[in-house]
C-alpha cells in the first residue's frame, strides 16, 4: 500500500482545518447568546444578534467609513492601476524601468512604515487626519497591488486580436472597450476584490492616518479592550457571505471566458 496518497492528504485535511477553523468558529459564535460582554464561550442559539446589529450605531457609524473608503479607494486604485501595468508591459519610455522596481515598495516595505512615513507627511503639510487622509494612504498601497495582478493578466495576452480589431477599421478606443477590455475584465475584477479586501481589512496604516475617524477595524481593537460583542462576528460572517459571492461571480465569468475561447471545429459531410 501506497502511504504517500494517504499522507498527503491528512496533511492537505490539517492545512484545511487550520485555515478554515477560525472562519468556522466566526460564523458559529455570530448566533451565540453570551450572557455578558465577552462572546468566547457557547451560551446558546439565537438569532437576535442579526436583528440588534442594525440597531449600534457606532458599529454602523464604523462600518460605514470602512464599507466608504474601501469601494472610493479601490474604484480609484483600480482604474489608475490599470492604466499603469498596461503602460509598463506595452510600453518602453525613460524610466519605465525604475517605476517597475517603484511598484513594489509598498509591497515589501512593512505597514507600520508605511504608516508612519504617511503621518510624517500629513503633519509636515499641517493637514488634518481623517476619511480623506485614510483613502488617499488606501489608493497608494492597493495601486501596486493592482499593477501586479494586471501585469500578470497582460503577460499572456494575444494581441493579434487586437491588430484584427484595428484591421477591421477600429480606432484605439473602441479596440479597448470591445476586445481589450472583455479579455482583462477577469483580471482587474480580481484586483479589484484584491483591492476592496486590503482595504476594509487594514488596521496599521489606517491607525496612523486616520486622526478622530474611526473604521471597523479601529472599532474591533477598542472594544476588544473591554469584551467583543457577538456583532462583530456577525459583521464578519456577512462580509464573508458577500466575499463568496464576488468569488463565484469571478469563477463563473472564468468558465465562460473558457468556453469562449475553446476553438470551434468545423465537421463536413
């Protein structure tokens, strides 16, 4: 008998479980009915917590900032990430290749230096922290994670589809729209989510940056201090729900690009 199979897959079972364990004990704990402030021991089954959630204005008031600064900051990292790793593959201009190695700073360069560095900046130029200073710190670091995921989509591209485009009389703008765009989409649908997640999720450089406003995550670390109420576990398990559904929605649009590009056989008699 073969042990390889059989321990490869406990092994791949235990990576599962440790990764999707927490997750699990999320999702549980938001029906749980703990009879004080601290949500860390099963009590009993409820479904009140869904009802009150909307009922905390400070959780809403924090979820709000978070939910504004992840969709404005990741719709404008997107677009201006997009643009950026199509002109850095495409293209060779002076200095293409320093803003190659310039792209990757915010991707090695630990959070809280970043952080600090952009409340430096703030403080040198007298401006006052909050929603603004947050999303202009949340576009700078997600760019470069955009750049990447596009750079990668575009490594493979066929651009004679694009020359076929153009030999059928279409301008630059429209061959974009109607053959170059489709082809990406899945790519920058998936930097995007990428980009939303980073976002919502970030705690480091939002602390620095984000004076008397506060986010959900910011929320989470100060209430913890005192207990955590079930809401949030309620919160997390309905980002989740709505994660899951970009992640089929990205799936689903990868099978049909699949289907799409499967070559068409002509049978004659």
């Amino acid at each position: 008998m073969n042990r390889r199979p059989v321990a490869l897959f406990v092994f791949t079972a235990m990576v599962v479980v440790f990764l999707f364990l927490p997750i699990a004990v999320m999702v549980i704990f938001s029906f749980n009915d703990p009879r004080g402030r601290q949500n860390i021991t099963w009590q009993g089954f409820t479904l009140e917590n869904y009802v009150t959630i909307w009922r905390r204005t400070d959780i809403l008031n924090a979820m709000r900032n978070s939910l504004l600064i992840a969709i404005t900051s990741t719709v404008v990292a997107t677009a201006v990430g997009t643009l950026m790793g199509l002109a850095l593959v495409r293209y060779q201009f002076r200095g293409s290749g320093l803003s190659n190695v310039l792209i990757f700073i915010p991707l090695t360069a630990p959070e809280i230096i970043l952080g600090a560095a952009l409340l430096s900046l703030w403080l040198t130029l007298g401006q006052e922290r909050g929603l603004p200073t947050i999303f202009i710190s949340h576009v700078m670091f997600n760019i470069s994670f955009v750049v990447v995921t596009i750079r990668a989509r575009l490594v493979g591209f066929n651009r004679s589809l694009e020359e076929a485009g153009m030999d059928l009389y279409a301008n630059g703008w429209t061959t974009f729209w109607k053959v170059t765009f489709p082809l990406i989409f899945p790519g920058i649908l998936a930097a995007a989510l990428l980009a939303f997640a980073l976002s919502i999720d970030d705690y480091v450089i939002t602390a620095f940056n984000a004076g008397h406003t506060v986010t959900f995550p910011l929320w989470v670390v100060g209430v913890s201090k005192l207990g955590i109420p079930p809401e949030v576990n309620v919160l997390g398990t309905l980002i989740l729900l709505i994660a899951c559904a970009f992640i089929a929605l990205q799936i689903w649009l990868g099978r049909r690009e699949g289907r799409t590009d499967q070559p068409v056989t002509l049978v004659g008699r």
